[in-house]
C-alpha cells in the first residue's frame, strides 16, 4: 500500500519554527501599521460631526456651504431677521444649528458685512423699479423727429440676482406612464396634471452704499419691496405674500460676487420710509428633506 510523504521530527520542528516566524513577521507589520497611523486631529473630528449633521439637518448644510464660501452666516427668525450673532467658526455653527435645527441660514447684510440686499416682489413692485432706473431727462431736451421710437435711457441695476421660486414638488410618475382615459374624462384629467402658474421673487444684492442708511424691513412703495436684513442661503424655505396669498418659495441660488449699489438706486430706497410687514409674510420651520432647489428650477424653467 502506498502512503504520502511523512515528516519526521527535525522536519517538523523546522515546519514549526517558519510559520512562527511568519506569525512573528505579519504580527510585527500589524504593531507597525496601527502604531504608524496618525490619530484623527480635532479639525477631522470637527468635520466628521459636521458632515453627520448635515446629513440630518438641510438648515445646517446649507448654513456649511455658505461658510466654507467664506460668508459669515445667522440662523434667521421667523421674520427673516438674524437669530444669533454672525460667524463662519464650525463649532459656533454646530452648537448654533443644535439649539435651532428648524430655523433657516442667512449671510447677513449691513454696512459691516459690505452686502445690501432688496427684495421685489410682484408686478407693481417691479414696475417701481423699471420706473427709477429710467434715467431723467436733460433739460430742454426736444424729441428728435426723425426717430420714431426714442425709448428712454434705463440704467443698470448693477446686481447680482437671487431668484425664489414657487415650490412645486415633482410628480411621482413620470408623464410616459400616465394613462390618460379618451373624452372629455381624458381632457379634464389632463387639465388637472397641468402645473398651476409659477410665482417667483427677485433680490437684488449690491455692496453696501457708503454713507446711507437703508431702511430695515418692508418699504413704503408699490408691491412688496423689502430691505434684507439677511440673504437666505442656497434651498431655504420662505412663505411670500403675492396678490393677496401666501406662496412657499424656495431660495434657487446664492450671490456670492456683487458690485457697488447705484446711487441712484441708493438714494430712492433711503429716502422711502419703513412700512408694516403684512401678516402672511414669514420663515415656516424646517420639518424635513424637501425637493432641492435645482429640482424646483428644472420643474419651472
């Protein structure tokens, strides 16, 4: 009968003594690599919380992007105000974003932060607009009559835009699924898919005046115009009053770049005086993940 190779004793001691030096080996590069390894600094740490809170918190992620853009950010009240004192420290924002995990993130204007910001809302407040940005006439300037049309100069507003647009979530079956039954029954169905019109809002963001004062809050003048205390940050959540109703908008953009206000523009929202705030106008709490503000916008546009 044949067998298989055997070992005899040295064989098997030396058998023995190579896998321990291997153990030996594998254990001694093992000590290496975990003692090797540096340990996490305090700014790794900071950001692994961060990024766990964002997860959770769309206020806060928001409120970290506009700081690591280099923008001071506020937690921002239910009127749009700041909440807290401005700061970009990571910390300061997680303990801020902790003790108000509801409210919305703004970069704060005023003279300080060298930001002014103005909100315009509706037709009769842009009509307003369009109406002051036409630049005055020269006196004793006549018509040229050869001309037909002799539109009246407009200046420019010099600004950078935020648009807010109607919150619209997206349909949870695409239109290629959409059985539409023939008739009249089809043809109201099809008028119920269709998107109701989008209202939408403009700010317009510009350097600081240097020596003016702009009035804080709601002005007296056509539509709803409003002097920002606070530039809400990329996807915020705000309830606007148009024609009468309260829309939930969503923040589309943020500005980031901006040039000097005209003085022109200046001067006319100085010499307006500070109105009411009508009651439909405020900041509703987060309570959970909503669409993100480049889904709003494909939905629109």
């Amino acid at each position: 009968m044949r067998t298989g190779p055997t070992l005899d004793g040295i064989h098997l001691v030396r058998r023995l003594e190579v896998l321990a030096e291997r153990r030996a080996d594998i254990a001694s590069k093992r000590a290496f690599l975990v003692t090797d390894e540096p340990a996490p600094s305090e700014q790794d740490i900071l950001d692994d919380e961060a990024r766990e809170l964002a997860r959770t918190c769309a206020p806060f992620a928001g409120a970290w992007a506009a700081a690591n853009a280099g923008h001071h950010v506020v937690a921002l009240d239910g009127a749009g105000d700041p909440l807290t004192e401005p700061t970009r420290d990571l910390p300061a924002l997680i303990e801020m974003w902790r003790e108000h995990p509801d409210r919305w993130a703004g970069v704060p204007c005023g003279e300080l932060y060298d930001r002014a910001a103005t909100l315009v809302v509706g037709e009769d407040a842009r009509r307003w607009l369009r109406e002051t940005a036409v630049r005055p006439r020269e006196p004793g300037w006549v018509k040229d009559p050869a001309l037909r049309d002799d539109p009246a100069p407009v200046r420019d507003l010099l600004s950078v835009q935020q648009w807010w647009v109607q919150y619209n979530p997206r349909r949870t079956e695409p239109w290629a699924t959409i059985q539409l039954p023939m008739g009249s029954q089809g043809d109201a169905t099809a008028q119920r898919l269709v998107r109701p019109p989008t209202s939408s809002a403009v700010v317009h963001v510009w350097r600081w005046p240097v020596g003016r004062e702009l009035p804080a809050g709601r002005l007296q003048l056509p539509g709803e115009i409003r002097v920002l205390g606070a530039v809400p940050v990329d996807g915020a959540h705000v309830q606007v009053p148009v024609n009468g109703a309260s829309v939930d908008m969503v923040v589309a953009s943020f500005p980031h770049a901006h040039s000097a206000a005209p003085d022109w523009l200046a001067a006319a929202l100085s010499a307006a005086e500070a109105g009411p705030a009508p009651p439909t106008w405020r900041w509703p709490h987060w309570r959970g993940f909503r669409a993100s503000p480049y889904d709003v916008l494909d939905s629109v546009l």
